[in-house]
C-alpha cells in the first residue's frame, strides 16, 4: 500500500512540474547588401559597396559613351552581385567629354550618393533617346545656344533633352536640377576630375582600375575574370 502511495505521489509531482522550454535557436545575422551603401569619395566618385572589399574596381566613364552604356547593360547585373558579397566595390568616376555629357553629369550628380546610381542607370538605358535628341537639333536651336551664358546652354541642353524630365522620375524636381546645372563649383570639380584622370592615364571611356592598377578591359567579358583573379 505504501509503494503505490509513493508511485502516485511521484506521478503527481511529475505532473505538476513545470515543463522546460527548448532554448530558442539563434538568429542568424541577415549578411548585409553592400550595394545600398554608396558615399561620395575624395577623389569626386561615387563609390558602392564595402569600403574593406578586396577588390575595389573603378570606372572612369562618360554618360554619353555608347561602350560605357553597353558596359551598363551587360555588367549592372553581375557586378551589383559581386558587389553585393561585400568582396566587390565599385566606383564611377565622371569622365566628362562634351557639353551634353556635362549636363547630364551634374543632374546625375544633383541627388547625391543615394540617388546617383538610379540616375545614371537611367540615362544609359535611355542614353540613344536623349543624346539623340540633342545631337538632332535643329540649326535655330543651335544658334540660340551659342547666345547663352554656360549656365543657360546647360540648362537648355538637358531640356532640349528630356534630362530634367528624367531626373523628376527618381525624385530630383526642376529647381533642383536647374540649380545643380549652374553650379559652377560642380563643373569645376568635373573639370578637376578629368584632369587627374588624364594624369592617371585615362584617354577614353570607358576605363577601368582595379585595386588601383588601370586594367586593358574595355566591357565585361573583358573585366570579369580580372575582378576574379584579383579576389572578387
């Protein structure tokens, strides 16, 4: 009588202790997206991705190079993933060439770092639109711009254009388009931009250093397995 006695009381206090939960499982940190950082560097670029990446590649390009807008197509996607691993940073370096590209430049440039690599996605996927259109000028139009100041040719060149139109779809408004064409502290950073590349060696666009080497890559099928054997 006494042993089923104490069995039930053992079976009780079984009951009525309380149960231990499993520990949770850790969360697993979600690896950080190394293309949604981009800052503006010394040197005038806009650079994204890790700034401790072991490959650091650099682009010296021009918004209105047909090989630059080609390079846009084919590489936008493989980089961004290389960058996006943290083993890749990527930099644009405006090389500017003519007055259209200047334009185009300093509206790509008027949003900052956070909207720089949208717009210059855009105007190289538009780039035989809006280049066209402002090659294709009538010869009024281009007698009227030589009368202007080198703020109103700028401003008139990215009407004529379509530019403010396109820099209003990733969020830059006309005013601040306008402002950024008469800028003349931006156009003279270009300018100063384009004389440290000529002293690096840049003769065209597009060209590209990777880890500081300048690289003879010129698209990339070319460039990929550079940015391989470096690391990335």
């Amino acid at each position: 009588m006494k042993r089923l006695l104490l069995a039930s009381m053992v079976a009780v206090a079984a009951l009525a202790a309380p149960s231990v939960a499993a520990a949770p499982a850790k969360k697993v940190a979600a690896a950080p997206d190394w293309t949604k950082t981009v800052v503006l560097t010394p040197e005038g670029g806009f650079r994204m991705g890790n700034p401790a990446a072991r490959v650091k590649l650099v682009e010296y390009g021009s918004l209105t190079c047909s090989h630059c807008a080609d390079f846009s197509k084919s590489g936008t996607a493989p980089l961004s993933a290389a960058v996006r691993s943290g083993k890749v940073s990527f930099e644009f370096r405006n090389f500017v060439l003519n007055g259209p590209d200047l334009a185009a430049s300093l509206i790509a440039r008027c949003g900052g770092p956070g909207k720089f690599f949208p717009m210059v996605g855009k105007m190289f996927a538009s780039q035989a639109q809006w280049a066209g259109k402002i090659s294709g000028m009538s010869q009024a139009q281009a007698e009227q711009l030589a009368t202007l100041s080198r703020p109103q040719q700028l401003a008139r060149i990215a009407e004529i254009g379509g530019l403010t139109q396109l820099a209003a779809g990733s969020g830059i408004t006309p005013g601040q388009a306008k402002k950024c064409l008469a800028d003349q502290a931006s156009v003279q950073r270009l300018a100063e931009m384009h004389e440290a590349a000529a002293k690096l060696g840049v003769e065209g666009t597009p060209t590209f250093f990777v880890n500081g080497s300048k690289v003879h890559a010129h698209n990339w099928a070319e460039l990929a397995p550079l940015i391989r054997k470096a690391g990335g």
